[in-house]
C-alpha cells in the first residue's frame, strides 16, 4: 500500500532569497568593476587590496600582511613576487629574524597606489551607491564578518 502522508511544505528556500547568494553576486559584480578599472594601472583586485594595506601600514610581516587581507601566506607569496617584479614593494629579511620577511611600498609602489585611490569612487558611481550606501553595507559586511557580539 503506498504512503498516502502529504509530503511537509518546502521552505521557501531560493537564490534570490538567500543572504550568502545576494553577498556572493553582489561582492562578484564589485569586484568585476574594480578589475575593469584597475587594469588600466596593471594591477589585480588582490595587488590593489595588497597595495592599500600597505599605504595604511607599511613595514609589515607577510604573516601580517595575510591576516589583514584574510587570506593564507601561501596565497600572498605569488602576489607579492608579482608586485616585486613590477617595482611595487620590496621583500626583505626582517633582522634578527632570518624566516621572517618584511614587506614595504616602493616610491613606485606608492605612486600607482596614489593613481588607483580614486578607483573605489568610481566603482560607487558605476553601481549606483552614494558614499552613505557604501558606508551602510560595509558596516554590515563588517558586522556580518565579525560574528555575533560576546554576552
């Protein structure tokens, strides 16, 4: 005899319903208009994120320099040989240290991260965000990252 149980409702369970789908597209087509406009420059997504921690913090470890941008060290080392090839930055022992390095803007460096400031501007205009938009979602992207508050 077949089961004549009526299956249970399905939740309403959709891409365009889900938080991780709208935070995936939306973050892919951002970076999609930052790569466009950063071409010009010859720089990568991750090179220009690379180039602007270190305008903020220069002198830095590449273990520091990976935990900042969120990624593994094994992932900066290719970038950062790349952005040493280009004149960007320079890898040097730290002293005292021979298995650590330490990771520093060139005035070339400098330079093509001071040409690429005005990228972020564009990219608001492109998709249509004021400065208050932008400053909304990243506080929520910064709340969402962080977790939950202790207590």
């Amino acid at each position: 005899m077949p089961d004549q149980t009526k299956p249970s409702p399905q939740p309403d369970v959709r891409l365009d319903n889900q938080l991780c789908f709208a935070l995936h597209a939306a973050s892919h087509t951002v970076e999609q208009h930052y790569q466009a406009l950063l071409k010009t420059q010859g720089l990568t997504y991750s090179q220009y994120l690379a180039l602007m921690a270190l305008a903020e913090e220069d002198r830095i470890s590449i273990s520091t320099l990976a935990s900042r941008l969120q990624v593994s060290k094994a992932t900066m080392t290719p970038m950062l040989r790349r952005l040493e090839e280009k004149g960007l930055l320079m890898r040097e022992v730290q002293e005292g240290n021979e298995r650590q390095k330490i990771v520093s803007l060139t005035e070339a460096g400098r330079s093509i991260w001071s040409k690429s400031c005005g990228v972020s501007s564009e990219v608001f205009s492109r998709i249509g965000l004021s400065q208050a938009d932008a400053d909304e979602i990243i506080r929520i992207c910064t709340r969402i990252a962080r977790g939950p508050a202790p207590g």
